[in-house]
C-alpha cells in the first residue's frame, strides 16, 4: 500500500498518502506493523490535508516568479530560484517524493490521524473473554503504551473482522444497524445496548431513522419495546400480529396506542389510551393539578384525600371485592360536596372550588377514562409484546401540559412494570424510546430513570437535536452514544462531556459524517470510536406525517 508515515508527534500520526491509489476516509482504521516483531499500532484518521514538501515550495514558487527568477528585494544577488533551490534538498531514497513523477507529487495527501490501540501479534495475549480475537486468530488489541514503530512499517487497512474481533463482544443477541465504511455487515451485541443511550444529530440528519432500526432489530431479537412517538413518526412502522383468538404474535411489530384517542376508535387508526386515576397514579395527577396552577395548601388537602381514597379503593381490591372506578368525574364530584377540605369554614370553599377547576381543566385532556371500559390497561397491552414487539405510544394529539403529565403517568406504569419483571424472575424489561425528550419529559423524571436504570432493568434511548438541553449527569451516565452529523461546536463540547472519546476526536468525526452515517462510541464498541452507514430500512414505511401547506407535483399539485 502506497502510504507512508510522514512523521508522529504524541499520539498523532501523518501518513502520506496517493490518494488516487488509496481513496482513505475519516474514521477509518490501519494498522502500521513492524514487519519484524509483528508490533504494531492501530490508527484512526481524523482528518485530511494536502501535502507540502520541499520540491512543491519550489515549485511553487518558480510558478511566482515566471521563467525568469526576479532577485528578491534589494537585488544583491540572491535570487527566489536560488531560495527555492536551498529548500528542496534531494528527497530521501525510497520515499513517494522521490520515486513518484512530479505529476503524481502534486496530489499526494496527509492523513492525520490518532493513535489508538497496540497490536499484539496473534496469539500474543490472552484476549478479553467474549472477544472474537482467539477464535479467528486475529491480533489482539490492547492499551497503547507509547510504543511508536521504525519508519519502515507496513501501512495497511485494518480489515473489518479484526475491528470487529476488537471492538464488538459477541453474546449471541447481535442487532444489524448498517454497513461499516467498507461494505461490510455491521452488528452489535444487544446486551451491551442495555441501560443509557442517547441519538444525537443536527435536525434532519437520521435520528429517528436510527432509532427505527434499533427498535426494529430489538422487536426481531424478542425485546419489548416502548416507544413515545411525538410526531406520528412510528405508527407506520409493521404491525403487531396476533393469531387469530390468541395472544401469540403471528408477526411482530408495533401497537399504536393513542394518548387521549377516541374511545369508539373510529377516527384514528390507533387505539385509544385513557386511564382511569388509580392508573393514572397520584404524583403525576397532582405534578398536573400544580402546573394547572393550584395553589401549594389545596394541593396538600388534594393529595391527602385522594392519596387516603386510593388507599381504600386498594384495599377493597385486596380483599378480593370489586373495587369502585375512579375517574375526573368522581373526583369532581368530590370536590362538589366539598370533601376535600371539609372545615365548614369560607376556606372549606375556597380550596374545594380551587381543585374543582383544575380537575375540569384536567377532564378537558382527554387523557382519563370516563368509565371502566374506557381505560386501558398499559400492562394488558405490554403482555402482548413482552416476547417482542412494541408499544408506540402516540402523543402528538396532546397540549404541552397534558403530555408532561401523561408521559409521568406512563414512566410509573413502567417502573411498575419493572418492579413485577424483577419479582416474577422473568426480566422481561422495557426498551424505551423518547422522541424529543425535552419537550415532554422534565429533567427530575430524565435523571431518575437514569439513575435508576440498573436497578429497575430498563433501557433506555433518548432521541434529541437538543443536546444541549440533556444534563450533564444523563451524559456522563450514558453507556453508548449515536452520534449523526453535528456541525455545532457548542454541541459536540456538550457531547464529549460524556468522556466516552476525546474532544478532538468527536470532533473530528461529528462534522465530517456523511449522510446517514453515524459515530458509534460506548459499550456496543468497547468504548473505540466506529462509524457505521446507518441500514436504509429497505421495503419498510419509516415515513411520518409531516403536513404540508404546499402540494408536490408528485401529490398532482400545480
Ligand atoms: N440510513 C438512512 N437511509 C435512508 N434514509 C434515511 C436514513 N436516515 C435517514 N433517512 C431519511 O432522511 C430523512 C430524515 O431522517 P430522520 O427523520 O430520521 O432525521 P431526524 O434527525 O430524526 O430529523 P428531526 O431532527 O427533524 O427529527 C427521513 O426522510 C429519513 O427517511
Ligand atoms: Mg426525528
């Protein structure tokens, strides 16, 4: 291979290359081996330049100068020709300057890239368990040390197997997100997805594209999903199929479930998503009451006396009696008889009248079931996917408030569902999808899952252009990060916080991405810096519902 190393300084080495022998992108990966001891390092380029070496400055400047040769200022003597000529000494023997034509000369390129990993020879080491390096005899991988090697290494591709034997652990559960820069087929392990991920990219650039094929290969690989779909993006995704009168799926796919949908189901094609309050759960409904701006002492005789009647309401059910169902209209009920402040003073009215509102303002949400048959059971509808499938729980139908509390409301149905996955044994957890967290999901929601997420077993992805917007902890707790294209600094700073990778590195990367190429970087690659072509989900309907104002012609416009 016509690359040689031009010099190295720290961990960044240059590489000279032809570029029309060797078409070498960002990110890619060589080897540079002592052919003698087999030694070697594992290199990334971050990025290109165009080469400058003595014979070009001459050059250079004699294209300046013209046939001639003007004396420099002053005209004593020294011409520029005669500088020129001080600058270009011979070229070293066995260099691509000196055995290249000039022609070919003026194309040379510099790869810049950083140092990332010793290579050991096979069979050098004894390789971390689970890596596919013993298996296919590939060399091993291990801390660079600040070995550097003579100049006349051999400069090859690092072939994809050997990245893969490297960077990949193997425990059977291999997802396929896309292609590596060469082509080839590129999985990750499922286990490792497990717990943090954040997608993050400049709008338009593929996350939830991205996000698609995860949820897609985790629904194949039998993982129960969730996912919150603000803009009508995944409702078109495969459907869920049962056989006929069971609860098997035939196929799997996904179950739109319509956050405040019409109960009789005629006007959408999902399902309709209410819940009842005992569902609904007391912190959210009272989170909801406050942000409807109920004053702090009616919101205490709130939550005490609706914390006392779900108490009861409990209790009945464990004594194995039917329980009465609780929606707004009971509430509202309650608050008419003045039951939840019951003094008998002018506060009495002040307080009840003072919750009476807010509920009505919550009855306008649409988001609880007016009667038992209305309200769903999120639990019913996660048992049809526990072995694979997912829930795509659609909120663009909501106003903002309604869908903070609502979103709460589901977050503690899933740690519900948690808690029974870790009592049962079964570990059946929730991968969960956020589209756009930060519209709807507030921060002390955010930091609880994620501080939480070992312990209760779910897994979460959060899908946001607003990088910015995402806690540092979140980040520094994150186990992957899917980077798309990031043209922002203020962005990338942000991300690298995570301290997965250097700053220099992300970078690097982040603002060269090609379209619907993404920097993968945590667990799934053992923490090495991969880009993968994200799959095209061919033969798929990824489309969402955007609305437009103005007709294509290929909707017959004009
Ligand atoms: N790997 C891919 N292969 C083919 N098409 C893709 C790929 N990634 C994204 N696209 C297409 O590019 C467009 C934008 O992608 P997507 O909606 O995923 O971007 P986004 O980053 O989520 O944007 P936004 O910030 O607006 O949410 C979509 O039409 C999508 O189908
Ligand atoms: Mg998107």
């Amino acid at each position: 291979m016509s690359i040689q190393v031009n010099q190295i300084k720290g961990d960044i080495v240059e590489l000279l290359f032809n570029p029309r022998e060797e078409d070498l992108r960002v990110g890619e990966n060589l080897c540079l081996r002592d052919p003698n001891s087999g030694q070697g390092l594992v290199v990334q380029v971050i990025e290109f330049r165009t080469a400058s070496y003595p014979s070009l400055l001459r050059e250079q400047l004699q294209l300046v100068l013209g046939a001639g040769g003007a004396p420099l200022l002053g005209g004593e003597g020294v011409s520029l020709a005669d500088v020129a000529d001080s600058l270009s000494p011979r070229p070293p023997a066995g260099t691509l300057e000196e055995t290249l034509p000039e022609a070919e000369l003026r194309n040379l390129k510099v790869a810049v890239a950083k140092i990332r990993q010793l290579i050991q020879g096979p069979g050098a080491a004894k390789p971390t368990p689970g890596l596919r390096t013993g298996d296919l005899g590939q060399a091993y991988w291990e801390q660079w040390d600040g070995w550097i090697p003579a100049r006349d290494v051999v400069i090859e591709r690092t072939a994809d197997a050997e990245v893969f034997a490297n960077c990949v652990v193997s425990a059977g559960n291999p997802l396929l997100l896309g292609r590596t820069l060469h082509g080839a087929r590129f999985e990750v392990e499922g286990r490792d997805l497990e717990k943090v991920n954040i997608i993050t990219g400049v709008k338009g650039a593929g996350k939830s594209h991205l996000a698609k094929v995860l949820l897609l290969q985790l629904i194949e690989r039998g993982a129960p999903c969730i996912v919150f779909d603000i803009n009508r993006e995944y409702i078109h995704l495969p459907p869920h199929r049962l056989y006929p009168g069971t609860r098997k799926a035939d196929r799997r796919g996904i179950i739109h479930l319509e956050a405040g949908g019409d109960p009789s189901g005629s006007s959408s094609s999902g399902r309709s998503l209410r819940l009842g309050i005992q569902q609904f759960g007391l912190g959210p409904l009272s989170t909801m009451m406050a942000k409807y701006g109920l004053p702090e002492v009616s919101a205490m005789y709130f939550e005490n006396r609706v914390a006392r009647l779900l108490e009861e309401v409990e209790e009945t059910r464990q004594r194995g009696q039917r329980a009465p169902f609780i929606g707004i209209d009971q509430l509202i009920q309650m608050a008419e008889q003045n039951e939840f402040s019951a003094a008998g003073d002018r506060s009495t009215l002040i307080v009840n009248g003072a919750i009476r509102s807010r509920l009505e303002a919550l009855r306008n949400t649409r988001l609880f079931a007016r009667n038992p048959a209305e309200a769903t059971s999120l639990r019913d509808y996660y048992d049809l996917v526990r072995e694979g499938g997912a829930l795509v729980i659609d909120i663009s139908g909501l106003g903002n408030l309604a869908r903070v509390g609502f979103v709460q409301a589901i977050i503690e149905t899933i740690k519900e569902i948690c808690e029974e996955e870790i009592a049962s044994g079964s570990y059946r957890f929730p991968f969960v999808f956020f589209e756009e967290a930060h519209m709807y999901v507030n921060k002390s929601s955010i930091d609880y899952i994620v501080t939480r997420a070992r312990h209760l077993g779910v897994t979460t992805f959060f899908v946001t252009n607003m990088i910015v917007a995402m806690d540092e902890v979140v980040l520094r707790q994150a186990d992957n990060l899917f980077l798309l294209r990031l043209p922002f600094d203020d962005d990338v700073r942000h991300v690298a916080k995570s301290a997965t990778t250097d700053y220099e590195t992300m970078s690097a990367f982040v603002r060269r991405l090609r379209g619907f190429h993404a920097l993968l970087i945590g667990r799934v690659t053992r923490g090495y810096p991969l880009i993968v072509e994200i799959d095209r989900l061919a033969g798929i309907n990824t489309a969402g519902e955007t609305k437009y104002f103005f007709r294509g012609q290929e909707a017959g416009g004009k």
